[in-house]
C-alpha cells in the first residue's frame, strides 16, 4: 500500500463478491460510517468494531468476546487491523493496511480524547480540554474510514452499496446525535457567553 496512511485501498481491484449474509467482516459506506459517527460522537465506533468481531466470530470461528472487543477496542484494534489484511489476501497485498502505523494513530488519538474528557469533567471553568475530543472526532473518523474502505473491499464492495442506505434505527440514534450536539453547543454557548442567553 501507498506509504500515505489516508489514501483509501483501490477500488479497481476485483475481489471476489460475496453474499452479505457470509461477509466474514462488516461492510458499511464512507457516507453511512462517517454520518453516524459524527452525529453519534464517535459511539458508533463501538458498534463498529463489535460488528467485524461477531462477524468474525461467526465466519471465522474467532475465539472473541465481541462485547467486549467493542468496548475495549484499543487493546484489539491491532488484531482486528490483521484480520482485515488477512480478509484482502495476497491477491490484493497492494491494499493492505498499514497495521503498526494505522494502529499506533487510531489508539493515540483515542486516548488523547479519553483524557481530555475526564480532564474537562473535573474542570469548573471553560477550558481547551473542552474541545479537545471534540477536535480529534473528524481525524478518529478519517482513520476508521480508511480501514472501513479496506473492510469494504476484502468482502468484494468497495463502495459498500450493500449498507449505504439509512434504517429507521439509523435515524434514530441520528436525531438522538444531532439533540446531543445541540445541546452540547448550547452548553458551550452558556458557558462562554452567558449574558447572551435571553432567559
């Protein structure tokens, strides 16, 4: 793979198509993932990697806690990374992740985000730690994509068309998401200018 850690997996390379119930990993559009991460605040990412792990799991017989891997995923991300290169094949060694780097950026940037979260939490004033996970949510998300687009294509759809569209569930945590990020502005807004607020 190109040396740039961001440059999405090719998509002229065939692999093989397969059936979306026997996908060994799970299989999302760019759109889809990074507009439910986003407006989730990043929880969707939980999900995200409790779904490669069942999948795994389920068609690999990975001997896993998917749960648990889901919730803890910076302790697994690097396995999960293999996984996905092992998914792609040598046919397709061209597209494969870098694993130590992609690894390393991915568990960085998610700790960083804790500890500012926890910093912030114990903070009585407005402060750079109020911002900082949130600065970091478009760079964790630019990181997952790229590793989604390798997922996406070691199960034969790049584009991930067989999940690019919306559910009524989707919506849902969407405007659940979107209520959050209101309120977290509003929050903001109190706290900086409170004389602003007219009530």
């Amino acid at each position: 793979m190109d040396s740039n850690l961001y440059q999405a997996p090719s998509t002229e390379t065939i692999a093989p198509e397969l059936d979306k119930q026997q996908a060994a990993l799970y299989v999302v559009s760019t759109k889809k993932f990074a507009l439910l991460f986003m407006l989730t605040l990043g929880l969707y990412g939980v999900y995200w990697n409790y779904r490669h792990w069942k999948l795994l799991k389920e068609h690999r017989g990975a001997n896993v806690i998917p749960v648990l891997r889901g919730i803890f995923s910076i302790f697994f991300i690097h396995s999960l990374l293999k996984h996905i290169n092992e998914e792609l094949g040598e046919d397709n060694s061209k597209d494969h992740l870098m694993v130590p780097q992609l690894a390393a950026i991915y568990i960085i940037l998610n700790v960083i985000s804790s500890i500012s979260d926890r910093l912030s939490a114990r903070s009585e004033t407005v402060g750079i730690m109020d911002f900082i996970s949130l600065i970091l949510l478009p760079f964790i998300c630019a990181v997952i994509a790229n590793i989604q687009q390798a997922a996406n294509l070691s199960q034969g759809d790049p584009k991930g068309d067989s999940n690019s569209e919306m559910t009524a569930l989707n919506w849902i945590w969407m405007l659940m998401g979107a209520a959050l990020w209101l309120l977290i502005i509003f929050g903001f807004a109190v706290m900086l200018a409170p004389d602003s607020i007219p009530f």
